[in-house]
C-alpha cells in the first residue's frame, strides 16, 4: 500500500480492531521480569570486569562497557513511569526509583516531563524536550553527544526541584512528591558521599558515576534519532524516527527504537511495540535503518535547513 499523508496515528489506532489492540495493550510481569534479570545479569558482568580489570587500559574499557550498559537502564525507567515494563504497579516504581537515582532523573519530575513531551512532541512551544535546541551544527552535536548538558540540567533540575518554588509549568496538581524527591535524592548523595569518605569507598566512582559519565553519550546519540529531523507536526506517525536496530540495542533499549509505534500508543508495553511496529509499518513516514544511517540524515538536515534560510537570489 502506498504511504498516505493524511493518515494520522488516531486514524491508524482507529482502524485496529479492537480486540487487537486490546492483545497489545495487556500488560504482563512476566516479560518484564525476564528482560529486567537480562538487564541485571549483563549489568553484574560489565561490572565484574570493571572490578577484575588487569590494568588501566582495560580498566577504562570496561567501565565504559559497564557505564553504556548502566546508562540504558533510562530505558527501563521510561516503561516504568508509563506503568507498562511490568503489570504489578510497584515493581514499575521501585524499578523507577532506582533507575532514576542512578541516571539522576527523579520519575515523579519525569513522568510529568516526558508526559508533556508526549502531549506536544516536536511543538516547539510546549515541549519540554526541546527547552534546549537540538543539535543544528558539528558543535552543537559534539556538546549534546558530552553527555554534559544532560548532567547540568538534571542537577539543576533536582536543586530547583527541592527549593520548590520554582518548579516548570509541565509539573502540574500536587507537585508535593517531585519537591520531596528532589530532597531525597540530595540527602542520599550526601550520605553516600559521607560514607564514602569514612570508609574509604572507592566503587561509587568505579561502578557508578565515571561509567555513567563515560556511557551516557551512547544514550545521548540513541535519544537524538527518535525526533530529531523528523517534521515538527502532531502526527506521531511523522514526528517520531522507527530506527530498525541489532538485538543488543533493542534489548538494552527495551525496544524503544520502535519509537513511532510507543508515540502512537503509548500504553502499549516495550514486549509488544515491535508488533505494533509491522501492523503500523505501511504508515510510518520517518524510518532509518541502522543508528548510524539515522545520525547521517540528522546530520544532512542541518545543511538543508541553512540552504532553506539562505536568501533565493
């Protein structure tokens, strides 16, 4: 079937019968648990090297295969606020929680974060995710890949957050939860840091901040190709990149690659999206095939749109 560019995502959810979407929208434990053990185990691995690491070279390696492995557990908190990586509801929040602590992304300020992003993906007035430009030159997409604007804004976002008079127009009803956690995770930090200090704990930076720092621009180039050059329009089907990847990237990423498919219907859980995906497929407007070909037409827009601003002689 020819794509057509007045179907939207409604349409196409629209025309599902409804006790297909009513399979991909069960949620189970049961996928979730395993993924999660997957996940833990790979984690426990990339770790057990860092610790065994023979020499710095090696040391260094590892950590950064431990810290893209670490890094991707933001996947598993993204299912998680969505309520759908497991179907008993404080497995998703205790796996949030701690997800969260370690990539420094509190989920209550997520969850209304990335709601919003959804309500108004690629609106470049009401979307959070776009607060801070995309890349648009070599720079700007070196600086976004550090990894270091991610870092300076969650912090800045936990701080403000715990002061709590200052919180973003996204966070809305009781924002009591999001100042308490921001508290929390402050206080936490601190004993940590103190505990390290007293009993001279060295695996808080081995295991856990200089991996996420080394991994986090993997997840940074992974995150970029779900919207970026894709058409600032509300159709998901338009808006949001299906990126086709390897098994490891879609196992490391919960199938969040399928990414169009979760815009169209969020409440669909990750074991399913890729189902989604084939039934959708005709109708998806922005498809890449591989994570490298992606960065190569983000990186293409960038000329077209300073050929569209130069002036037409």
């Amino acid at each position: 079937m020819a794509h057509s560019h007045n179907i939207t995502h409604r349409d196409v959810m629209a025309s599902l019968p409804p006790d297909v979407l009513a399979h991909l929208k069960l949620l189970s434990d049961g996928p979730g648990l395993l993924h999660l053990a997957g996940h833990l185990a790979l984690l426990a691995l990339t770790g057990t090297a860092v610790l065994l690491a023979p020499n710095p070279l090696l040391l260094v390696l590892a950590m950064l295969v431990h810290g893209i492995v670490l890094v991707f557990l933001f996947t598993l908190e993204h299912e998680c606020i969505h309520g759908t990586a497991f179907r008993t509801s404080w497995l998703n929040t205790v796996c949030a929680d701690v997800a969260g602590f370690l990539l420094l992304m509190p989920p209550r300020y997520f969850r209304y974060f990335h709601f919003a992003h959804h309500r108004h993906t690629q609106d470049p007035d009401n979307d959070p995710e776009l607060a801070e430009p995309r890349p648009y030159d070599l720079k700007s997409y070196a600086w976004y890949l550090s990894g270091i604007p991610y870092w300076r804004a969650n912090l800045t976002a936990v701080f403000t957050n715990a002061v709590g008079r200052t919180l973003p127009n996204f966070v809305v009803g009781a924002a009591r939860g999001v100042v308490t956690e921001a508290r929390v995770y402050i206080a936490l930090w601190l004993v940590l840091l103190l505990a390290s200090l007293a009993f001279g704990w060295t695996w808080p930076l081995t295991l856990w901040i200089i991996p996420a720092l080394l991994g986090q621009p993997f997840l940074r180039a992974f995150l970029l190709a779900e919207h970026a050059a894709c058409p600032a329009v509300s159709n998901m089907l338009e808006n949001s990149r299906t990126t086709i990847a390897g098994r490891l990237v879609r196992f490391l990423s919960w199938n969040m690659s399928f990414h169009a498919a979760h815009h169209a219907i969020p409440t669909v859980p990750f074991h399913r999206t890729q189902e989604l995906t084939y039934l959708i497929a005709q109708h998806l407007k922005v498809t890449s095939l591989s994570y490298v070909a992606a960065h190569r037409e983000i990186r293409a827009a960038w000329t077209k749109d300073l050929e569209d601003l130069e002036p037409s002689l």
